[in-house]
C-alpha cells in the first residue's frame, strides 16, 4: 500500500455568543482508491472482533488491517455489489445489508450466502436490512426497510412477528435487554411509540451534561437521531441530550460518535468534534468542511474513522487528540517555522516565519500576525530571543529588531545582513552574529572574516564563544580577537548551535551530533550511535530545569543535563507534524514544536505510547501454484520444485509502515528468529517433513507479540517413503552390482587373454632360448665323439654315439615343453652325465641327493635349467683338475620352489676365470646369462622369483675346500 496521504484540516469555534475564534487543529488521514479501498464512497464501517475495519461501499467491502485493503465482491461470494449497511456480532460474523436484502455473513475467511449456506436462503422481496439485533443462543434479529423483523436462528432465516404493526423497531428498542442493537444510533421520524404510550419525553434533558449518570445511560441506552437532534432512548423516556440549533448545526445527522467526554457529530456538509461536551465545555470544531459524512467508528484503539459520500475514508489517530497543531489553515501566516519563544509574563506565544512575520497566540487561542521585517528578499524571523520585561528580540535575515509584547510594537536595532544567531549575555550585552563577522551592539565588530558565523554563547559580560563553519574559538570583549577553543577534534568542525549551561559549553555541529566540552576539554560526545535523532542538529535549546533539546532533521532528542545522557526522542511517529525541526520551547509542562510543517504543542510528560503488542493473523497460505484458506495446520503432497509461502499481516492502524515481523522455523522460540519487513515468508522447494512456523510483530514501541503458530505438514509421494527408497536403493545397487560384476567379468577376460597371451609369449621366448642351448650340447658332444675316434675307441665311441642319439631324442622332445617333470629332469641329467664320464675318462664322480618330500609330489620344472650349470661344473671346476673330482646335485623343496645345488671339488671359480681361455669365457657368459634370462621370463607368467648364485667355496668361508657352489631357485608346478 503506497504512504498514506495526511491532510490537516481545521475548524471554527462557534461559542453560544456568536463569537469566533480559531483554534487548534486535528491531523487527519485519508485513505481512498488509490490505497486500495474499493470506492470513494463509504456507506457504513464496523469493527470485527478480531479488530478488522470492514467499509460498505457501492461495490463491495473492504476489510482493512492498516495497511492493506482485502476487496470483496460478488465474485467472491457476496448476494451484491451494492453494501449498503454492516453490523458485526459477538460471535465475530460480520453480517453484510445488501441492496437486494438477501442475507449474508463473513466468518472464519468464508462468506456465506445462500449459494453455500442453505441456512439463509430468504426471499428478501427486495427489501433490505436496516438494523440488526443480536440475542441469546446465536439468534440474530434484522428489520428491513419495509419494518418487518427477520429472524436467523442458525438453521434458516425466516419473518417473524415479534411486536405490533408498525411499532417492530420500537419494540425491539425499548427490549433492549433481550434485543442487544448492533449499530450506535437509530434515525426516526418521531419518537412516538404506539405500543408504549406511558414513556416520558424529554425535548430538553432534566440532568446537567457533566452528570455521570446522564453520560452512563447515554452510553448503554439506544440513541435515536431525529433531525439535528440526539435523544437517549429507553421503556420508559427519551432525553434530549443534543440539540443541533443551539451549536449552529443545522443540517440533519447523519450519524454519531461518543468518544470518552467527546461528542462526535456527522452531518451531510461537515463532521463537528465537540471537545469535552459531556464535561459541560461549550466548544465545538467544524471539520471536513463540504463533505458527507455517511457514518463514525471509534475502534478498540481509540481512533476515529469517519467514511463519506465520495471523498473516501478518514481516520484520526487516537494519539493525535493529545496533540494541538497550528499551520497556515488554522491561523498562521504559513506553514513553515523557524523560530519559537513565549513571553511567559504576557502568555504571548511567539511564532517567527517567512516574510517577516511575526504569529502571536495569547492565552485565549486568539493568533494575530506583525510584519517585523519588511526588507525584500529572504527575510524569516530566524530567532527569537527573551531580552527584558515586555521586550525581546527578534533576528530576521536582514537585522535585529526589538518587539514589545504588551504595545505590539516594533523597532530596528541594528541593519545587518544574513543574521546567524543573537546572544544576549547575563548583564544583557547583545552580541550578532552575522556571514562573517560578529557585532557586540553598540560597541565594536569583528569583520571580514574567512569563515561563516553561525552562533554564539556568552560565558559572561566579557567573554563568549563563536561558532563558525571552520570550527570553534573564543573571544573578549578587550582582545576582540577570536582565538581557537576546543580540542583538536573541534577545529574543523562545522557549528552550528551553541548552549553555555552550568560552566559547561553544549556544541550542536552541522553532521557529527553534539560535543561537551569543560575546561577547553571535550568530556562527551554524542551522535546516531548513543541514539541521538540525528547527528545533523539545527537548534540547542534548555529548558533551564535540567533538560536540553536538540532540534534536528529527523526530530527532537532530549538530554539529561547532570547524566549527559538522551533520555528519549520525539519525532513524528510520535505524533509531530514533521522531523525536520526548527526549534523548541518548553514552557512548565508544555512542549512547544517548531517544524517546517507547522508547530506542535502537547503535554511533554504525557505523549501515549501505545505498547500493547499488535495482532497478528494468519491471511493464506500458498503452496505451488495453489492458494489455500488460512489454518494453523497445513498438510499437503509434495510437490517438486513448490514455494511455500505463508502470508500474515497485523492489525495496526497507527503506524503500520513501522511494524516489524519475526518468524522462525526452527521450532526453538528462544533462537533462530529471523527479522523482516515484509509480510510473506517464502521457503522454496520444502522437503516432505514436518515443520512448526512461528510468526510475532511489534509495532512502534511495543512489545513482541505472542507466536502464532503453524503446523506444516508435507507429505512424501510414493516413491519418496522409505519403503520405496529401500527398493529403489536394492534396484539401484543390484543394477549397478550386475553392472560391475559384468565390467569387472570383461575385464578379467580381457586380463586372461592378455595373460595367456603374454605366457604363450614367455614360453615360446624360454624354448627359443632352450633351442639355443641344445646346438651348444651338441657341438660339445660331437667333440667328444670326434677325440673318441681320434683315439682309435670305435666301439667306445659307437656306445658314445648311441646314448648321445637317445640323449638328443630326449632334449628335442623336452624343447617342446614348458615344464618337464622332475624324474625326467634328473633321468636326463644321468644320461648327460655318463656320456660327459666317458668323454672325460671318468675323471669324476657324481651323486644325487633328493629331499623325500619331494617323492610325494610330482614336481614339473621347465627344461633345460640345470643342464647347463652341470656342464660348467664339469667343463671349467673338474676338467682342468690333474685329479679325479666330485659332483653332487641336491634337490630340495623351499617355500614351493625347488633347491638345487650344483656342488664340485674342481678348481674353483676365481681360478676358472683366470684362465685366459676365451672360448671358456665365451661359453660360460653364454650360459648363465640365457639361465638368468629364461628365470626373468618365466616370473613374467608364473609370478614365482627364481635365483641363481655362483659361490666359490675357497673365498667364502668353506675352509680349505676348493671348488664351485652354485645355488639356483626354480620355479616349478606341484602336483599330487
């Protein structure tokens, strides 16, 4: 809802003597279409109990909170557009008089009609309710414009014959006790009751106004309006107590309003507030001139509303009857002020403004206007100043000028231009200051400064302070000199108001707030931060009894002199007409306000402060794309992506922009609140659980207000229950159980052929590197027979031959293989080493040593691994020998691979190596290099490490022993 446009509208005072005068105003709001009311035109407004203001208007009702209007109309459930009357119940129903009689009723966010409530469905005859009566049990009377008593028991709604013909309304009246009215006052032609022909009528009231007896039965008795006059309506009499003539009201009323000991009074021209009139005071304010006022509500609060033919609704803040204001529309020359002092002696109130003038208001309200300053130009009364008895002094833009309080008069003292500030010290010497320069009257100035004067502040005859835009100084009436005063942090400073207060000088600057400073010192300051209204001050003023006011842009701020402390602020959200302030008067117990929208003036000791929290309501709740009723419970299906949102407001009409709003959904009432401004929470995409939403106001200065709690309830879809996620999660884990076993099965696969390739790989490179040993053998076998036959044993060599055929029979089907078995191995090894005895003319021995637990097994080792290490032995430890030599070949199993030491007694390896044979040397490098090859290949495809060490015993610690040891680690393939 945009700010709410406030007028300030006055009235004249009309005394039984015909005299006239004028006399405070009353700030009135208005509210219209453009705020969000349905029309302009207002026919009724009633207050629910839940503290809402319905307006009946020509097309529908508003229901209004204080901020935002909630339209109604036909489409939204009424019989009709046109409403013409409203009446609200105890039960907090608010029954709606349609143009077309037809019965309806607000409750519980619904309106019932008779599309929905089969209770009220009536054949009105197009006759519509007037007044409405409320009885025991719920049952509701109405009378319609043809006088006839319709009743509504709860379950249908039907006529009823209750008094005589023609006399139902009064009938109902003067049985008040059964029939509670639901409206403030009834308009009658007359006051004739045919059914009750003994009750007393009174054109003039037997009882005083201010007789509380009289004001107790006016306030529960029925009020009937006849014409312009008021009459308390019982059984047994009717008592004038207003008669309209004798206000100078002659327009007939249109309704009324009892306000305390306040009498409200609407008219088809003007609303009148008769002030105090149950006290006997004889005043009355006309207000809204030229306009229709339809009816007058004063609500829980104590604000008036006042609705119209045409202008809308108006509403005047109950806070704002403790307040009087004055402006260009009640009596001022304008609406702008910038000076205020009173001449207590005369109780003259001095109002200075633009163009010179001067206001005055004497004790009596009466306010004339002097022009003091007739220079063209800017010429405001900038200050006004108490000088002597009957005499003060006022400064304009253009000079200084003395005015009499008692003759009225006027007279220059002193042409000088762009005046800041006058100061008249304890033995009344009066010092100017003016642009640049101060002036002591009559005495000497102080010129063409480089800085602008903005105020001074005596300290005695003879001494005194300059303000400046440049910072503080001090000067003397013997120097004339102004010298720098203060602390560093006041040499820049721009001034611009100063107070000398109990040998302490109160600084008021133009942006850091106010400085105290005692002995040259700075003891204090104050800004925004200590809760100062502004830091931009524009006037100091004491009040001489401990209290100074601090007139700034956003209100007034008053500090405790002793405790140097703001004790509180005052500004327009307290009922001032603005915060921009110009100046302050404080004379005993009242305020006096001067602003740039005209003066305030009010008890300072008695400004109401409304701290009672404010109600909150629950308006609807959103959810996805749907909107449902209000209710502290919701429950929904979850939906995907969906907003929740909960909208609240409160009730508040005083300052409802200033209203503040918690909530919190952590369920934890001591933490976790969450401050905003706005009345919608929204919680996008909210999850299926169950939640707890609490929601408080306050408004300006009150309290927080109790939580108003929802119970969010979102339910999970199927397929978001625990059971669902349970099989949803074993789908998803067999699917991807599947899927891994069929990767990992691809991989292994994969590995497998890659190994089998990889083994093929080895096992043809370790029988490409066995084929390279067999030509070897057989080129040392061959020489062999060759020295056989050299030395003429041909039969000898013949055997050679034979066992040297089945010896390569057996290698070349051995070459074929990856593995042979360890029995083949070691019948190969004994062919090998007897066809070597007899090449060698058995000059050596040998012997075999094998583990028994290698007979359990059948052991498969790969072929041609130990041959050639026997060769060596025999060709390069036993040949060389002159002696006979030993061999021993031991086979033992170690951690599934098989030992076999190679051990002779021939001449060791050291010495071997030392002879410089190179086919030797050739021949031995051929052949342990291609072993310790086809080990590394067959740890490629086996995994298993082979080894191979070649120990010569006589270095190595075996004593004296000569000889060769060498060990080798074989991988092999057991089998049972």
């Amino acid at each position: 809802m945009p700010l709410n446009r406030f007028i300030m509208l006055w009235g004249l005072v009309f005394f039984c003597t015909v005299t006239t005068t004028l006399a405070q105003g009353l700030m009135i709001r208005n509210y219209n279409v453009k705020d969000g009311l349905a029309n302009a035109t207002v026919y009724a407004a009633v207050q629910d109990k839940d503290g809402f203001i319905w307006f009946a208007t020509p097309t529908g009702v508003s229901k209004f909170d204080g901020k935002r209007f909630r339209n109604y109309a036909k489409k939204d459930g009424l019989t009709d557009n046109e409403v013409v009357k409203l009446a609200a119940d105890s039960k907090g129903r608010v029954w709606f008089f349609t143009l077309n009689g037809k019965p309806s009723f607000y409750e519980k966010s619904v309106i019932h009609s008779e599309d929905n409530d089969s209770s009220l469905i009536f054949n009105s005859r197009s006759h519509y309710m007037q007044y409405a009566f409320e009885g025991q049990g719920g049952y509701m009377w109405f009378l319609n414009t043809n006088n006839r008593i319709v009743q509504y028991n709860g379950k249908k709604t039907i006529y009823d014959k209750l008094g005589a013909s023609g006399s139902d309304l009064y009938f109902l009246m003067r049985n008040d006790s059964i029939f509670h009215p639901l409206q403030a006052s009834f308009h009658l032609e007359s006051l004739h009751d045919p059914g009750n022909t003994q009750q007393q009528i009174y054109p003039v009231s037997p009882y005083p106004l201010d007789d509380s007896a009289l004001h107790n039965r006016i306030n529960k008795s029925a009020i009937v309006i006849i014409r312009n006059t008021l009459y308390s309506y019982t059984a047994k009499d009717a008592v004038c107590f207003f008669n309209g003539a004798e206000w100078g009201i002659k327009d007939d009323i249109s309704h009324i309003c009892i306000d305390n000991d306040n009498l409200w009074i609407g008219t088809q021209r003007a609303l009148y507030y008769l002030k105090g009139y149950f006290n006997g005071e004889r005043k009355v304010i006309r207000l809204l001139d030229n306009h229709f006022i339809t009816s007058l509500l004063k609500d829980r609060d104590g604000n008036i509303w006042i609705t119209t033919f045409g202008d809308g609704v108006y509403n005047i803040p109950y806070k704002n009857f403790y307040f009087s204001y004055l402006d260009n529309t009640n009596g001022l020359y304008s609406h702008s002020i910038f000076s205020i002092s009173k001449d207590k002696k005369n109780d003259l109130l001095l109002i200075g403004q633009n163009a010179g003038i001067l206001n005055t208001m004497d004790g009596e309200n009466n306010i004339r206007q002097y022009t003091v300053d007739t220079t063209s130009g800017r010429n405001s009364v900038l200050s006004i100043t108490p000088y002597t008895t009957d005499n003060v002094l006022i400064g304009t833009d253009n000079g200084l000028y003395k005015f009499n309080t008692v003759s009225r008069k006027t007279s220059l003292l002193k042409a000088v231009k762009m005046l800041k500030d006058v100061d008249v010290s304890p033995g009344g010497k009066i010092r100017i200051a003016a642009k640049n320069q101060v002036v002591a009257l009559d005495d000497y100035a102080i010129s063409d400064l480089d800085m602008l004067v903005t105020s001074l502040a005596s300290i005695n005859d003879s001494a005194y302070y300059v303000g400046t835009n440049n910072g503080l100084f001090f000067c003397t009436d013997r120097k004339r000199q102004l010298l720098p005063a203060g602390a560093d942090t006041l040499r820049k400073v721009s001034i611009k108001d100063l107070k000398w207060i109990d040998g302490s000088l109160w600084i008021g600057t133009s942006d850091r707030g106010i400085y105290v400073m005692q002995n040259d010192s700075v003891v204090k300051h104050l800004s925004t931060a200590n809760d100062l209204a502004s830091d931009i001050c524009q006037q100091l003023y004491y009040d001489g009894v401990g209290r100074l006011y601090v007139a700034t842009n956003r209100g007034v701020s008053v500090i405790d002199i002793k405790t140097q402390t703001i004790t509180r602020n005052i500004t327009s959200s307290d009922g001032l007409m603005s915060d921009d302030i110009r100046g302050v008067y404080a004379d005993n117990d009242i305020l006096y306000i001067a602003t740039s929208n005209g003066l305030c003036y009010f008890n300072a000791d008695h400004i109401p402060v409304d701290t009672v929290p404010p109600v909150i309501y629950l308006n609807n709740i959103r959810y996805g794309d749907s909107t449902f009723l209000a209710s502290n419970n919701f429950v929904h299906l979850y939906k995907r992506k969906a907003s929740f949102e909960a909208e609240f407001g409160t009730i508040v009409f005083d300052l409802p922009e200033l209203v503040e709003y918690q909530y919190n959904f952590s369920g934890d009432t001591t933490s976790g609140w969450v401050t905003t401004m706005s009345n919608i929470i929204p919680f996008p995409d909210l999850q299926p659980g169950n939640y707890t939403l609490m929601i408080r106001a306050r408004k300006y200065k009150s309290d927080w207000s109790k939580p108003v709690s929802i119970d969010v309830n979102i339910l999970p879809r199927w397929y978001q229950q625990w059971w669902a996620r349970g099989i949803l999660l074993l789908a998803g884990l067999l699917v991807v159980l599947i899927g891994l076993r069929y990767i990992i099965r691809r991989i292994k696969q994969a590995e497998k052929r890659k190994t089998e390739y990889n083994r093929r790989i080895a096992e043809l490179e370790a029988k490409a590197l066995t084929n390279q040993m067999n030509p070897h053998f057989i080129f040392n076998s061959l020489n062999s027979v060759q020295h056989l036959i050299l030395e003429k044993e041909e039969k000898q060599a013949l055997n050679f031959l034979a066992d040297f055929a089945t010896l390569m029979r057996q290698m070349l089907n051995n070459s074929r293989k990856s593995y042979i078995s360890l029995e083949e191995e070691i019948a190969f090894l004994t062919r090998y080493l007897e066809l070597e005895k007899i090449r060698f003319a058995h000059s050596f021995t040998y012997h075999f040593i094998m583990e028994d637990a290698l007979k359990e097994y059948t052991i498969y080792i790969p072929p041609m691994i130990i041959q050639p290490i026997v060769e060596n032995a025999i060709k390069h430890g036993l040949a060389p020998k002159n002696i006979s030599g030993y061999l021993e070949i031991r086979l033992e199993m170690v951690d599934d691979l098989l030992y076999c030491s190679v051990d002779d007694d021939g001449i060791g390896w050291d010495k071997s190596n030392s002879i410089k044979s190179s086919r030797l040397i050739k021949h031995e490098s051929t052949a342990l290099s291609v072993i310790k090859e086809r080990l590394q290949i067959i740890k490629s495809f086996n995994g298993s490490v082979g080894k191979l060490e070649i120990i010569d015993k006589f270095k190595s610690g075996f004593g004296n022993k000569e000889g060769t040891l060498v060990e080798i680690l074989i991988p092999i393939v057991k089998m049972l």
